[in-house]
C-alpha cells in the first residue's frame, strides 16, 4: 500500500513538473523527475522481503531483524519482569531490511504500546523513553520480550501480534519505518551466540541459544 500511494505521488509530481516546466526548463524538470525516482528506489528497497532459507531451532532464539547488534547486557527490566535480564539490541538502519520475525514459537502473552520521544535508535534511554511496542512470547516455562522502538526517522511502529495468539518462530509480525532498533529480554544465563557490532539477519541469524 505504501509504495502504490508513493508510485502515485510521485507520478502525478512528475507529470505536473513536465506538463508546466517542460520544455522551457527542461534541465530542471529531468533534475526532479531524478530525484522522485531515486526517491522511490529507496522506499522499494526498504520494504523488500529478500528470499532467505529461515532458521527454524526450538532451543534458539532467531534475530526478529536485520541490523548490526549494539547491545549486550545485564539490566533490569522495568515494563514486564521487574527484575534483572539479558538484553541484546539490534540497531537497524534506513538501509537494512525493515520486516521483524518472530524470534521464537510460543503464545503472546503481553502486548503493549508505549508512546514516547524520539532519540536516536543506539541512544542508552531509547529503551525506556522512546516510542514502543512490547510483546512477550512465553514458550513453556521461558518468557521473552521483544521490543520494537523508534528512532529519530523512524515514527511509525506496525505490530500484528495479539495477546493469546500462537506464533511460530521466523514469522512477520511487524516493522518499523526508516530505521529503528528491536531489543531482546532474555532470561539471565541465556547462551550468547553474537558479539557486539556483529551483523545479523532476521529470521537467520541465532542471536542466543534457550
């Protein structure tokens, strides 16, 4: 839907700029009809879903996106759990492939959105002040929250997920548009399997092991 309303946009701009510009100015209307274009592309390709072989692991828990992971530590969990966990946090880029996935199997058991400023996505508080969506998948006796935050460009948070919904591992559940960040809460003695400033792809990479 939104790249159709971007193609019209575009096209009715185009079609007024050489319509009243052209041929008089013509470098100026072949300049902005550049530009829409070039526009367009990056809209294109930042909603994209690249074919890819998923990972599908029971005892792993999957990155819910692509993105460079900017965060690896121990903190209380102020929203949910009330208590100390391991956070991962993957910073996504206006470039990156923007779809989440689920990182687990499992039932919804919490969803909640939060409004908020918008800091940039790597800032320290973006966790707790930025805008938010929350959601807990509970898998046997294991909970984890996903978190999907916006960024400084990124102001609109899409989340299909429902409390008391089944979920599978590597699904879409959502996005965030132009750059963003997800932040993972694990259960404290979770196996790391990243590092910080590794790259990772959702639905592929395994960003812990349960």
């Amino acid at each position: 839907m939104t790249i159709a309303m971007c193609a019209v946009f575009f096209g009715i701009i185009d079609l007024a700029v050489f319509y009243f510009l052209y041929p008089n100015f013509a470098s100026i209307s072949w300049l902005i009809f550049l530009a829409t274009l070039v526009v367009f592309l990056f809209i294109v390709s930042f909603f994209r879903i690249p074919n890819r072989v998923y990972t599908i692991n029971e005892n792993a828990v999957v990155s819910p996106c692509d993105g460079k992971v900017v965060v690896i530590e121990e903190t209380v969990d102020p929203e949910y759990f009330k208590e100390k966990r391991l956070q991962i946090s993957i910073f996504m880029s206006p470039a990156n492939v923007h779809v989440n996935r689920n990182p687990i199997s499992g039932q919804v058991v919490y969803n909640q959105y939060h409004k908020g400023k918008y800091l940039v996505a790597w800032h320290p508080k973006s966790s707790t002040e930025n805008e938010r969506h929350s959601v807990v998948i509970r898998k046997g006796d294991t909970e984890i929250l996903v978190k999907q935050i916006a960024g400084a460009l990124a102001k609109r948070i899409v989340n299909y997920l429902q409390v008391g919904q089944s979920v599978a591992q590597t699904e879409e559940f959502g996005f965030i548009k132009f750059g963003s960040r997800v932040d993972l809460i694990l259960p404290i003695g979770t196996k790391v399997d990243v590092s910080l400033n590794q790259l990772v792809k959702g639905g592929v990479s395994i960003i812990a092991t349960l």
